[in-house]
C-alpha cells in the first residue's frame, strides 16, 4: 500500500496540487510533474469562476511548494526537487515581476510563512547549500545560513515577532532550532532528543508564544512533544505515552489547546496505528486507534481545522480515508474515495475546497466539501 510520493513525481501527470487564498482570491500554482514539466500556469477562482495566467518559468519538476501574502502581493517560491529553479514570481493585480535568485540548490523552499508585512522560507534543500529566503518591501533578500547538510528544515511558521523552523536533517547530528527576527538568524540546541536519529521533525504547531513540535523521526526513539517558549527561547520535553514507532506525526491539528496528530509510519513496518491527542497546556498525551497500520499514510500539513474538528485528507495516499476527528480524539466522519489523490486541503468561503486528481482519468478536479464530507460541487480543472 505504500508509496512514496516522489514516485507520482515520474508516474503521473499532476498539473496542481497546492491552493492558497490570495486576499480573497483561491489561486493554484503550477507543481508540474516529471510528465508535464513544461506546465507553468496559475490558475485562478474568482467569483466561481476559474482562469488560468501562464508564468514565465522553465521546465521543472515540482516547481512550487508554498506561496505567501504579502501586503497586497502573492509571493511564490521555488521548489523544484532535480532542478535548480532560481526565480520567485510575484504576482500583483496588473502586473508579475519576477525575481532570479543567484543560488545552485534543488529542493529549497518546500514552506513560507508570512507576518501580512513580510515572508521568509527556511530551506529545505536537496543539496546541502543552505540559503534562506526573506521578501519585504517588494524586494527578495537571500539568507546565508551557517548551517549546512541535506534537507535541514522542512515547516516554517511566525510567532512572537519572530520566524521559526525546528530541526528536521537527513544527517546525523543535526538539532539546530532556527529564528529570524528580521536581521539576523538565531541558533538554539534542541535538547532532549537523540542527534543521531534522523528527520527528527517536520513542522511546529504555534499556541500563543509557544511552539509545539510533534516528533517524527525517521527510526524509533523520537518520543516527545518538544515544546519552545519564544520569550524566554526555553524548551520543555512531554514524553509520550503509549508505543514508540518511526516516522509518527507530520499531520497535527490545534482544536483549542489540544493537538490532534495522525501518523505517518514506515514503509517497512505495519506499526503506525495509533493517532495522538495531545494537551498542550498539561502536556498529557494519548493514543488512539485509526485501522490503518502501514506506513506512508497521512503527509505534511494534510490536516485542517474545520468547524472545531480536525479534517485529515490523504494528501498523496490514495489508499487512506479523509477523516474527521473531535478534540476527545474521536473519529466522526470517514470518507473512502477510491483511485484519487488529494492535494492540500483550504477552507475557503465557508467550504473545505481541495484538489483531486482521478488516476484513473488523468482528470483535476477542484472539489467542495461541507462538514458532513458532501460534494458541493466540483469542476475539471
């Protein structure tokens, strides 16, 4: 049942997979599979309508991952996992200005975030050059980081002034927790957790002035929620209870104080199960039981809050339900559709609108659903 998503990348035509809501406007960029790698064009939803703007963007395969407001602006980063994609688009009402970047990496930007002023993308990077992105003022400032290795930071988010990004590595050894404030980056050590295990976290979860990162881990011994106070750069380790697995959680949810987490897993081992409820103000955790036991299951960010429920969509995993999950950890609604792969779900204009791509058709769809998983409408894209 596995599959990573990186073979979709040589085996399907996927044309787009990311949404974003641009000031009110649902906006697509091109990810462009090795099949259609000449694919650059952004589409656009207005007023029910979709049209489509082609960028002026060389072959790539998964061009883009992330995209930022910023002011009245739609910032979109590279990706671009065997290519080097030197250029950010930024796209305005009348006009798209782009932006080369003087950088030899493939694989950078997989996540940005953004303050409504300003936006900044912690590397990724499928080579180990380590430039991070900062947009302000209209203008792209490249970071040089002094950090360096293979895919050292996946999820980027802003909190208390400051952008953060927690260790994730493809290498042993790596535990660096990174800030930016605007001028200068910030180092911290992440305690508590073993160096030699690799891929150790994926994204953090912000509550309040705190930052909660749920332990993936590429082998078992990642088991605690590490927590990180930005006023006082303090951190805290909530041991998990229940069993150990590799590869746990890249999907969480906030419900209130409670995150919600559903499991990744290895591709090896039929042990990823179990789902996590965690309180992030006593630190208590439990498990809980999804049926479904391999791994490659649910991916980075495929799970949103909706009408104070957690909606897990099985972002590249065609084999796993959309499911819905209460802050008691209870699950409440599972969809199966069959043969179809999920990008990144929005909620958007009061619907949980998604991309669907039938791999049996070959056909994207742009779908809508309401909190009971029913189809309001959707249209071939």
């Amino acid at each position: 049942m596995y599959k990573a998503f990186e073979d979709y990348y040589k085996d399907e035509s996927i044309k787009h997979l990311v949404l974003h809501d641009w000031n009110g406007t649902l906006v697509s960029p091109p990810f462009a599979t090795e099949k259609c790698r000449d694919y650059s064009s952004l589409m656009f939803l207005e007023k029910g309508q979709m049209h489509y703007m082609n960028l002026d963007l060389p072959e790539a395969t998964s061009k883009t991952n992330a995209l930022a407001n910023v002011g009245e602006s739609l910032w979109i980063v590279p990706y671009a996992i065997y290519d080097k994609l030197g250029k950010v688009v930024e796209v305005k009402k009348d006009e798209i200005n782009y932006f080369p970047l003087d950088i030899s990496s493939k694989g950078q930007y997989y996540s940005i975030a953004s303050n409504g002023e300003s936006a900044f993308s912690f590397p990724l990077g499928y080579t180990d050059e380590s430039q991070a992105l900062y947009i302000r003022d209209g203008q792209v400032k490249i970071i040089d980081l002094e950090q360096r290795g293979l895919k050292l930071h996946m999820g980027t988010v802003w909190c208390n002034d400051r952008y953060f990004s927690m260790p994730r590595g493809d290498e042993a050894g790596y535990d660096k927790l990174l800030s930016f404030d605007g001028n200068t980056i910030q180092e911290y050590e992440v305690p508590y957790i073993n160096k030699n295990i690799t891929r150790k976290f994926t994204d953090c979860i912000v509550v309040g002035n705190k930052l909660f990162a749920l332990p993936f881990g590429e082998t078992q011994g990642m088991n605690a929620v590490i927590e990180f106070d930005t006023v006082t750069n303090n951190f805290k380790a909530h041991n998990l209870s229940g069993i150990d697995f590799a590869k746990k959680y890249n999907a969480g949810v906030l419900l209130n104080k409670t995150i919600i987490a559903l499991p990744y897993g290895d591709e090896h081992v039929s042990d990823s199960n179990l789902c996590l409820k965690f309180d992030t103000d006593s630190g208590e955790s439990e498990q809980f039981k999804i049926n479904q036991s391999f791994g490659g299951k649910y991916r980075f960010r495929s799970g949103i809050k909706y009408f104070d429920e957690a909606y897990f969509f099985p972002a590249g995993t065609p084999t796993c339900p959309i499911v819905v999950i209460n802050e008691q950890g209870q699950i409440t609604n599972e969809l199966h559709e069959k043969n179809v792969l999920f990008g990144r779900p929005i909620v958007f204009d009061g619907y949980i609108y998604v991309i669907k791509v039938d791999l049996t058709t070959k056909t994207h769809k742009l779908c809508i659903y309401d909190r009971n998983l029913q189809i309001i409408n959707e249209n071939i894209m």
